[in-house]
C-alpha cells in the first residue's frame, strides 16, 4: 500500500489517469464501437491494476469487472465506473463522458473523484469545489440527451423547469458546480457506480444527494442497482423532494 497519497489523491490520480488513457485512444481510433469497447476495456484495466498497486488490501466494484463477492465483507471497496457515457465518448468530439472513482468505508462514500478529461477539469473530495450562486429565472435540471425519463419530463412541467440535455451521470452531477444546472434528478435505472464518485464530490461540496424519496443513498450492497438519485442545491431539495413525492401518489391513485 502507497502510504505517501490518500485517499482524495488516489482517487483523483486514477480517475485522471484512466482519463489519460481514454484521450490517448482516441487519437488513433476513430470507428464508434471500437472506441466504446477499447475505451471500457483500457480504462478499467488502468484502474484495476493502479488500484492492486497503491490500496492492494482494498476490494473493488466495477463496471466492466466481474463483480467478486468478497466486497460485501471488506470494510473498503472501490466504486469505480471507467468510463462514464460511453456513447458520447464515441462521438468525437464530444466532451460530455467522465471517469468515476469513489471510496466506500464501512458504509460511507470517504473519498471520491469525478474526470472530465475532454474538459480538461476534475472535481475531488480532496478539494471540494465551491457551488455556484443560483440564477435568476426557471430551475435547471439536468437530463440525458439520449433517452430523458418521462418521469423528469412531468416534473420540469409542473415546476416550470428548463431541461438542460447532457451525457454522462457525472457530467450532470458536476453540472451543479459548473453552474450550469441547479439540480439533477434521475429515476430511469442507475448502478452504484453511476452515481457513487459524483455523490462523493456533491456531498463534499455541501450539495444534497439521496434517493428521489429523499432516503439516503446505500452503496456497496449485494444489489448494486441504484435505480434514482437527486442532487440539488440545499435550498432546492425540499421542493424537489415534496414535487417528486406528489407526482408518485398521483400515479400510484386509481
């Protein structure tokens, strides 16, 4: 183990290392489904084998990996998604795919990194970004430009919301401290490694993040579905929570 970084350090040097290499693929790939199957394989190669060389004692929960049921007994696994918006990734020259990784401590998201590495930015625990002031005029919320939830839809019209379309979950969550958006809210089919470096960082940067009935978010379990998620300013979660649980009920009423 590399006792010369923490944590925060880890997990912002793989996720901008995995970043390294998905911007190098790039340069010489061109065919879209090439760059989506290298880009996962390279990527989540990087991250497993820096990850067996700096925290060797520590599991690991992948996207691209099989998941090993020995997590479910450490008292520290890594969440990592290689490479987040694979689609966009493939899609030169977008900019909006991500790298996640994040640290799980005995039941707490301890340290987390979020790569944007055609950006050319990154957001860390280790340096928690200020969040933005709030705007004048309608809420932002942040929506997949492929395929937006229906669910989202009926919740920017009845808040008179403007939907702003994006690619990956960790473009969207990092949206809040770009400004760009006010909240993200996500209830179309999610895993924890989606959600689990963007999580991280909102939370270290004093934003809200929970599941869209406002119960906490639960990482590492035998399920790593995590189908919804909302992160938002503080001051926006109340009215968020209170819209997305009137809409429910009325769907739920005969």
């Amino acid at each position: 183990m590399d006792d010369s970084m923490d944590d925060h350090d880890v997990a912002r040097t793989l996720a901008e290392g995995a970043g390294e290499v998905l911007l190098r693929l790039r340069t010489r790939l061109d065919d879209p489904a090439s760059l989506k199957a290298e880009g996962d394989r390279g990527a989540h190669e990087y991250l497993v084998r820096e990850l067996a060389r700096l925290r060797p004692d520590d599991a690991v929960l992948s996207e691209e990996g099989k998941d090993d049921p020995v997590r479910l007994t450490a008292d520290r696994v890594w969440i990592v998604d290689p490479l987040d918006g694979t689609r966009e990734y493939s899609e030169k020259p977008r900019d909006d795919w991500a790298v996640h990784v994040a640290l799980w401590e005995r039941g707490e998201l301890v340290a987390g990194a979020v790569a944007r590495p055609a950006r050319g930015r990154s957001f860390t625990t280790g340096e928690p970004a200020p969040v933005p002031d709030a705007g004048e005029g309608p809420l932002r919320l942040a929506v997949s430009r492929s395929r937006p939830p229906a669910f989202v839809n009926l919740l920017a019209e009845r808040l008179g919301a403007e939907l702003v379309p994006m690619g990956s979950a960790g473009i969207k969550a990092t949206a809040l401290l770009d400004g760009v958006v006010d909240a993200y809210v996500h209830a179309g089919g999610q895993y924890e490694w989606d959600s689990a470096a963007p999580v991280a960082v909102a939370l270290a940067s004093g934003l809200h993040a929970s599941r869209i009935d406002g119960s906490p978010l639960r990482y590492n379990q035998p399920d790593p579905l995590l189908p919804d998620l909302l992160i938002c300013r503080p001051q926006h979660a109340g009215l968020l929570l209170d819209t997305v649980s009137s809409l429910i009920h009325e769907d739920a009423t005969p």
